[in-house]
C-alpha cells in the first residue's frame, strides 16, 4: 500500500547566496531585467495509481546526466541519491550522482544559516556541510550540500545553465510499508530559501511562480514563471501562514529548529458534499504534490466517510475488507476497470473557499478521490491524516488536482486552479 507523504517533520533552511552563481551566469543576469520574463515548462511522469509519485527528468552537471526527481512541493530541500559512496540508495550506483569536490565547506555563510539559530558544529572549517531531511512517511536523507549546473530549458526552446546548491544524498532510510518513488531524488518546490525555484528568483532567472498539471491518464507537466498561466478562468484563494500544532513548536524549539511553514498552506474553508453544507468549515489545506492521496484530520475523515457510506446505501457496491490497496474499498457485481464506471454513484466534494466577500470553489469530482485496484475494485483515495501524525492538518493529494492546473504564486501569495488539459504541453 503505497502511502507516499512528503511533509518533512524535520526541515533544515538553507540560505543560498549570490556567491554560489558562476561567472558566466552572472555575465547573462547583467542583461536581465530584476523581474525575468522567462518560464521552464518540464514534462512529467508518474500517476497516483499504481505508481504513486510524479517524477521530472533534469540534466546536472557537465557533461550534463540525467537524474530523475519526485517532484514535492511540500519540502524544499532537492536531494539526488550520491555515490559517495551510499547507504541506503534504492537505485545502482551508474544511476546516482557523483560529487566531484564541489560540497559546500563548514564555513560558508550558506552552513550557518543551515544551523541556524545554533552554530555549525565543526571541527575543522574546512568540513563539508551536512543536512538531514525528514518526511511525515518516517523516510529521512542524509547528506553535504553540493553545488552544481543544472541544464534548464526555457519555454521558448533555449537553456540556461544555473549553478545551483542541492543535496547530497549519501544514507538514506526508508520503513518497508512505505517503499520509496523509483527516482533518484526529490525536487523540493516549497517556499524555503533552498528551494530551486527560489534560488532561479534570487538570480533573476523567473518569477515566483511555479505550477502542475497532473494528468489522470498518466504524466502532465511542471512550469516555473507565469507565462503558460491562463489569463481567464483561474480561480483564486489567499495562501496563509499555517502556524504550527503546539506540540510541534515546543519540539522544534528545544531542537533549535526554525518554526515557520514553508507549506503552500490555504484557509480556511469549508467542506460540500453534493453541492450542500457539510457542517465542516475552518479548514486549512496545505497543497502538497509530494503526497500521493489526500488527507483529512480525523473528524473531517469520519464525516466523509459517512457521507459516501450513506450515499452507497441500496446501490451495486458492498465493502471489501481483503483488499488492503487503501483503508476503505467497494466491491461491485465485476471487476471495474476505470474509475469511469463507477463515477456516478458517489457526489462530488467541493471546497469552498471564503475570500472576503467572494467564494471561490475547487471541485474535486469522484474520479479525483477514487481508484480502481489491481483486483478491479474502486478504493477511497482520501485518507485520515491524524493516524499518520498529521493531526489537524489536512492535505490535498496529487489525487485530487489530477486534471487541474494548480498555481503556486508566491509573489501575490495566491494558489490558483483551472480545469486544464494536462496530456499536451504549453507551447
């Protein structure tokens, strides 16, 4: 049962300076205006079911090789496994990336943001700088920051080639009831300094804005820059500071860890079903492609339960308690072998969003919470956070923005949605 849930418990923020670009690109930033006109449109790989994970192909080094990335917005920190060698690496060494004396020393001001609010614990200054990274699904990477170039092609068909800092990967640690993607690596689209996508802004390469199209039929495409986003039909919702669950914050703090979020966190909102009130209202969602389904906290779960199991009532699907692909499965009178054929027997949920005098909806139609099992049975693919220690959060899943453009503006601080077609690239 693959589980995949990349909240990171434990994220370490790293402050990337202009210092780390190469000549040459500084050369081409002199002729950039402060604000870059220029979008990076990848394509992707990957479905919720039975893979469980997007992955993106990038080219770092030179010569450039290709790695291939989970892509998460919900972390920060881009790691690639590392032949340095590895303990733990889930893919052969030919495929891992190989340092070549370009880790970040100790004493670089890059470490001590790293560290911060504490100093970098080193013994010789010269030490490489190391991160440990860890998600809500208990996996966890260790390994030094390096530096490198990465090989990006801009929408119009040209490259750039940026240096960029990125993890290392050297151990890492995986629990067998949640195997890992079959990448490389993750790309960590979150808010945080280390984030990629942040560190193209700081160099003047793009906008703050980044975006997914995750196609039901498998695939889609990732954006950075806002040239590919529609200029009508989006809908908008203010994207919030989630704050943190109290015990988190005591934990955090006696560890010396920063407290802020860098989640894409929304909010709050209230929950539809059938186009009627739930009774469930004040919801915050964080926006997370790093997790394959969606999660709600327990008394939201229940009442979403409750409401299909009534709904269901009287109709061709009975539970099936031997299929343990998610917690709740339906039986029908044959094996089902689309989502499509069952469709019309749930409702959609709706989430509606109060921006001041405004509401705007995201409709997350049946197709967009069920699957369909190996064994032809369709299974609920929105799951209780609060038993995976989620507790009162709720995230939205890569199943539930599948055929939905979805728009991280980190320059107006929105999150944006339109129906879109995500089999065909923007051009």
């Amino acid at each position: 049962m693959n589980l995949r849930l990349s909240l990171p418990l434990i994220l370490v923020l790293i402050i990337v300076p202009q210092s780390i670009q190469g000549s040459g690109l500084k050369t081409f930033l002199n002729t950039l205006s402060p604000k870059s006109p220029y979008s990076f449109v990848f394509p992707l790989s990957g479905n919720v079911f039975p893979l469980g994970y997007y992955s993106v192909s990038l080219q770092i080094g030179n010569p450039p090789k290709d790695f291939t990335f989970d892509v998460d917005t919900g972390s920060d920190l881009t790691w690639v496994q590392c032949d340095a060698p590895c303990s733990g690496c889930t893919v052969r060494t030919e495929l891992q990336y190989k340092p070549k004396s370009n880790t970040v020393p100790c004493s670089d001001p890059i470490c001590s943001a790293l560290h911060w609010p504490k100093k970098p614990e080193c013994q010789n200054p010269k030490d490489q700088c190391d991160y440990e990274i860890e998600y809500a699904d208990q996996g966890s990477s260790i390994g030094a920051l390096v530096v490198d170039q990465f090989s990006l092609k801009l929408l119009d068909g040209s490259s750039l080639v940026p240096r960029l800092a990125f993890g290392c990967g050297y151990d890492q640690h995986f629990l067998s009831a949640h195997p890992p993607p079959a990448t490389v690596g993750v790309l960590g689209l979150g808010k945080g300094k280390i984030s990629i996508l942040t560190q193209l802004v700081s160099a003047g390469l793009t906008r703050n804005v980044l975006g997914h199209c995750l196609s039901s039929k498998g695939g889609g495409f990732l954006f950075f820059g806002d040239n590919v986003i529609p200029s009508t039909g989006v809908s908008w919702t203010t994207l919030v500071s989630p704050g943190f669950d109290s015990r988190w914050e005591r934990l955090f703090t006696m560890l010396g860890f920063p407290t802020k979020s860098n989640h894409y966190t929304t909010g709050p909102a209230e929950l539809l079903y059938n186009g009627k009130p739930t009774g469930l209202s004040g919801l915050k969602l964080i926006f997370d492609s790093g997790s394959t389904y969606t999660y709600f906290n327990s008394k939201t779960y229940q009442a979403i339960v409750n409401l299909i199991g009534n709904d269901l009532k009287g109709k061709p699907l009975k539970d099936v308690k031997e299929d343990k692909t998610l917690a709740i499965c339906w039986k029908g009178a044959t094996p089902l072998k689309s989502v499509l054929e069952a469709k019309n027997l749930f409702k959609t949920l709706t989430i509606n969003f109060k921006n001041g005098r405004t509401n705007s909806q995201l409709q997350i139609p049946p197709e967009s919470y069920l699957i369909v099992s190996k064994t032809g049975n369709v299974c609920l693919g929105i799951l209780n956070g609060s038993e995976v220690g989620l507790h009162d959060s709720n995230v939205i899943g890569d199943i539930s923005m599948q055929g939905t453009m979805v728009i991280y503006d980190n320059e107006k601080q929105q999150l944006g949605w339109v129906s879109a077609d995500c089999d065909k690239l923007p051009k």
